[in-house]
C-alpha cells in the first residue's frame, strides 16, 4: 500500500473528519467567547471596579527609546484569557453534563426482553415432553 493510499485512507476515517470538524467549530465558538467576554462582560466588571479595562492593565517595565517601542507586562490581557478560559470551560461542562443526562436516560428505560424464537420454543417443548415422561 503506497503512502499516498494509507494516507487517503487514514484522512477520510470517520473519526478524523469528526475531529476536523470539532476542532473548526472550537475555533468559532473561541472567537464568540472571546468577543462575549470582552464586550459584554469586562465592562461592565471594570466598571464595577473604577472604570478600569483588563486590556488596558500592564506593568512598564522599559519605557520607550526613540524607536524602540516599550517593554510591558499586560496582566490585563492574561487576566482577560483566563476568564475566556473559565466561560469556555463553564459551556463545555454544561453540554457535556447534558449529554451525559440523556445517555443516562437511555441506559435508564430498560427494553423488554425479546420474545423466543421458534427454535427455542420448539425446544422449550421437548424440554417439557422429557421431563413429563421422566416421572413415574
């Protein structure tokens, strides 16, 4: 098998392209997150906290020479990655934790046994012949 044909073969399983898609879809949902965060939530929680922005928070460490930009340290920004973080973390849970319900009441609503074949009838039957003639 060449490894043009492996590869093909390995690209196209169900599994990868549900991962592509998984992965594509994360991606989008981040972007959501991130803008969620970032519009809706942080102003509102600077606000609360004296009209600060997250992003704007940082530590100078070299200031600017001439051309050369200066050197900070945005805390804000990580501040404002963690809390993406969290919601992201938060969503993920709830759908998971909702997945895992509906699986829980599939596997809860047991199903009726299946009825018996004719064959096991049949021999249902001859059990019940050989053991009434068995007795005296």
């Amino acid at each position: 098998m060449s490894i043009l044909s492996e590869f093909k073969a390995f690209a196209v399983k169900g599994n990868v392209v549900d991962m592509a898609v998984g992965i594509i879809i994360g991606a989008a949902f981040g972007k959501i997150v991130t803008s969620f965060v970032g519009d809706v939530i942080m102003p509102p929680v600077g606000l609360l906290i004296g009209g600060v922005d997250f992003t704007d928070l940082a530590i100078t460490l070299k200031a600017a020479e001439g051309t050369a930009p200066a050197v900070m340290l945005s805390y804000g920004k990580f501040i404002q990655t963690i809390l993406d973080f969290v919601i992201v973390a938060f969503a993920i849970f709830m759908g998971v934790k909702a997945i895992n319900r509906l699986k829980r009441e599939e596997a809860a609503a047991p199903e009726a046994p299946p009825a018996p074949t004719k064959d096991q009838e049949l021999l249902s039957e001859i059990r019940d012949l050989l053991k009434a003639q068995q007795k005296p």
